[in-house]
C-alpha cells in the first residue's frame, strides 16, 4: 500500500516541480483573468509570445537545475492599480515564472513593442 501511495504522490507533484522552484506561480488562467499564488486576481492586458520579444534585457533560456526552460510569453498583468510583468519560460509540462512591479506603466506601454521595459524588482 505504500508504494503505491508513494506512486501516486510522484505521479501528481512531479508535473508542478518547475512552478514549485519559483516565487510566483498561476494558480487559474482564463482568457483575461489570471489568479495568481497571492490569491489576487489579475486582468491580462497584454500576452506576448517568445517570437514577438524583442527585449534582451530578458533571458532566452534559463537553467533550473538539470531542465533547460526556454523563453515562452510575457504578461503584462493589472489589479487595480497595480501593474506587473510576469515572464514565463518553460519545457514541455515545467514551467517558471518569474513577475517584475512595473513603476511606470504609459511608459512601459508605448515601448512594449520592442523596447526594453523599465521594471522595479
């Protein structure tokens, strides 16, 4: 009976290992919702797909222990006032985020198209 309990934790924790090693994580993501491990919920004003970036303040790979991650999107994200740029990289089913407060945000959106984005960490 314990392999098999053993088993089965194996078979449901291994797929959310990449999420387990960020700080942020997406608990639900809708078309324009997103809630994320703060328990906020966030309107996605912008998805941004790694063909589109042309920023290269940002990482193309990551390494995260033995996985190399490759750059996927990046959110521009808001809560009411608050505006955050979440950066995603990921390999077939780990993922890892990593999300920046962006400071000031008109800005930001005029220069989103290629531009690098200034962030407050």
């Amino acid at each position: 009976m314990k392999k098999y309990l053993l088993i089965v934790f194996i078979l449901f924790s291994a797929p959310h290992y990449g999420q387990s090693l960020s700080k942020t994580s997406i608990i639900y993501e809708a078309k324009q919702q997103v809630v994320m491990n703060n328990g906020k919920s966030y309107q996605i004003l912008i998805e941004k797909p790694f063909y589109e970036i042309a920023d290269t303040t940002i990482q193309r790979h990551k390494q995260i222990g033995d996985d190399l991650l490759r750059l996927n999107r990046i959110l521009i994200l808001k809560n009411n006032n608050e505006h955050i740029k979440l950066i995603e990289w990921s390999k077939e089913r780990i993922r890892f985020y990593q999300s920046k407060e962006i400071i000031d945000f008109d800005f930001e959106m005029k220069n989103f198209s290629g531009a690098n984005m200034i962030t407050k960490d």
